[in-house]
C-alpha cells in the first residue's frame, strides 16, 4: 500500500460490515460480477473506481436528503457536544 493510503480507512467502529455490504449492493446495480473470495484487486480501476464514485454518490444524496428534511449531520463542526455531535442533554 503507498503511503498517500494510510489516510483511507473508516473512522465510524463497526460500519465496516455496512460499508462492505454497501459496496456488493453497488457492485450488482452497475452490472459487476462481484469476486466470491472478496479479492476485488483483479478488477481494473476504472470498474472499482465507478463502484466508489457511484457509492460516494449516494452517500451524498442521502446526506443532502437529511438536511433538507430539517436534519442535521453527526458530527457538524462547532456542535460542541460528545462525539458525533450529540452528548447528554442534547436537544432538538
């Protein structure tokens, strides 16, 4: 692995399997046949690349739907509480 990739790793414990599930469910809709060893490195960048702008897509969309239902997102810089942005006595 280049070193400019020990900044790529999920930051959320436990969302792993989600993310990994996330990934198949892409991989079906855009018609890739998904490696039964979990090996995606045979696959050409431009296909696993495709599959990660399609999922950072609908991460985006999701974020977007959110807030516009009056939502917020975990997190939001200057919430000043627990981690994630909610913490006890949190109110909305």
């Amino acid at each position: 692995m280049g070193t400019g990739q020990r900044s790529n790793r999920i930051l959320v414990r436990g969302a792993e399997q989600a993310l990994d599930q996330f990934k198949y469910e892409i991989a079906r809709e855009i018609g890739l046949q998904t490696p039964p060893d979990g090996y995606w490195g045979d696959y050409p960048s431009r296909q696993c690349g495709a599959m990660g702008g399609q999922m950072v897509r609908r991460m985006i969309a999701d974020a977007e739907a959110r807030l516009a239902q009056g939502g917020f997102l975990a997190g939001n810089i200057g919430a000043g509480v627990g981690v994630g942005g909610f913490g006890p006595g949190y109110t909305r």
